[in-house]
C-alpha cells in the first residue's frame, strides 16, 4: 500500500487563516469560549475524505466547538490503497481517535458522521460514553444494486466505477470521493450496515438524523428506520427536500449546518 505523509495542519479559527477547501487532508480546529471543551468527530463517507466535512468543520468552529476532522485508512489517496483495508481498520481508527481525544482530556466527544461515517458514529455511540450523535445520509437501504451484488462480484472484477448524479457535480467535487470502488471494500461496506442495522437498538444517547430527499444512494427511508429503532429518548430527524446524498455541499447545507449547531447546543 502506498504510503503518504500528512502534515499537520495550522489551526484556523473565526477566518484568523486562509481557509482550505478541496483537499483530502484531516484537519484539527481547536475551539474557543464556552464550547472549547467539546469536540465534533468528524467521520467521512465511503471513498470519501475529510473535505466533505471542511464547511461543516468551520462552522462549528466559528461557533467555538473544538473540530477534528479523522481520515479513515484507503481513504484519501487512490482506490488501489482503499483495498487493501475493510471493516475492521475503518472501525479501529474510529475507536483509536476517539480514545486519542479522550487521553488528551476531552471528556465530550460527539460523532458526527456522514454516510459510512454516520454508521461507524452510530456505532461508537453503541460502545463508547458519548453524549450524543450525528447521522447524516446514514445508508440502511441502499440505492445501488452494485453494492447489493458486491459479494459474488468480486470474484470476476476488483473496481467498480461510481455514479455520478447529474446536477450534483459541485457536491461531487468538493468531496474529493474516489470516482470507483473496489469491490471488496463494497463487501466489507455490507458487513459494516446490517452489523449497525441490527444493533440500533443500542443507541441510547440524543440523536440527530439529517437526510436528503433526493439521495439515491441512501435512499430517503433509511432515516425513518434508524428513528423507530434507536432507544434514545431525546432524538430529531429533518429531511432537506433540496438535497442529495453530498447533504454537507448541497444546496441545503446552511440550513443543515444549522439544524447541526442548534443540536449540539442543546447537548451542552
């Protein structure tokens, strides 16, 4: 697997830096005020990277939220690395930088997940005291027979080229996602959603769910499933009519950066 070095970048907080858009790197934003303490776990999608998440990341920033934002391993550099990886590296470095922030004394860490994100938040929500979660375009029923069909698949091709929906190319390309898959890494993504869909019942902190009504990778009623069967007493979902699976770049995205920061305020 090919390996690259990532600098660590200066922090940029309240435009006191020119702020980077369109580049795969993590990103650390140490937060000011009276929400310094808590920290957003920014978790990507499946072939995604951190720069899906950069808006978002500033946002909360502004609002003086400590932001890291976590590059999940295969990710960010070429589908040739992401096969060599799967299920249980993507889950670990979840873990790992969870328990990273925990040791340098972050006792409120929420995930905020998108996608493939939104499951592994699920998920450390499931094994980890957190005081609540962000779900963003969580997929629980998929749009794509690919993915569906990745199992036998893999044994006759090893990538996958990836739809690119008309009318979403800004989305698209701010995401930096990889334009294909590899097909076991698809396989290893299905393991990744009925472990999540069967233990849903698990989540029992403040629940965000944010889905878009024209997403057609996760399609629209996988946000109503992970609603009826979380355990959570406090939780919302707020569907944006406006916006595709790329919900964080999207035309609704203020508004969902909003309907975000407003929930992580009631939290603290």
């Amino acid at each position: 697997m090919q390996s690259i070095v990532l600098q660590a970048e200066p922090p940029v907080h309240n435009g006191l830096m020119e702020r980077k858009f369109s580049t795969p790197e993590p990103f650390f934003l140490p937060g000011a005020g009276p929400n310094k303490d808590t920290v957003a776990l920014l978790i990507h999608g499946f072939t995604g990277s951190p720069s899906e998440f950069r808006r978002l990341g500033y946002y909360l920033n502004d609002l003086g939220y400590t932001v890291k934002a976590i590059l999940l391993p295969g990710h960010g550099t070429t589908p040739e690395d992401m096969i060599h990886t799967g299920f249980g590296d993507w889950c670990n470095c979840v873990k790992e930088e969870f328990a990273g922030l925990r040791a340098a004394g972050h006792e409120r860490v929420i995930p905020i997940g998108h996608s493939m994100g939104g499951l592994l938040s699920l998920k450390l929500a499931m094994e980890e005291q957190v005081p609540g979660v962000v779900s963003l375009a969580t997929p629980i029923h998929l749009g794509t027979r690919k993915a569906i069909f990745a199992f036998p698949l893999q044994f006759f091709v090893k990538y996958i080229s990836k739809r690119r929906p008309a009318g979403f190319e800004q989305a698209v390309n701010e995401s930096l996602a990889y334009d294909k898959a590899p097909v076991p890494c698809l396989v290893h993504f299905r393991k990744l959603l009925f472990y999540v869909k069967r233990k849903l019942h698990q989540v029992k902190v403040p629940l965000f769910i944010g889905q878009g009504e024209l997403d057609r990778t996760s399609l629209p009623h996988s946000a109503p499933f992970i609603y009826r069967s979380v355990s959570s007493d406090k939780k919302e979902m707020k569907v944006y009519p406006n916006s595709s699976h790329g919900i964080l770049l999207d035309s609704d995205r203020d508004q969902v950066f909003e309907d975000i920061g407003l929930f992580l305020a009631r939290l603290t």
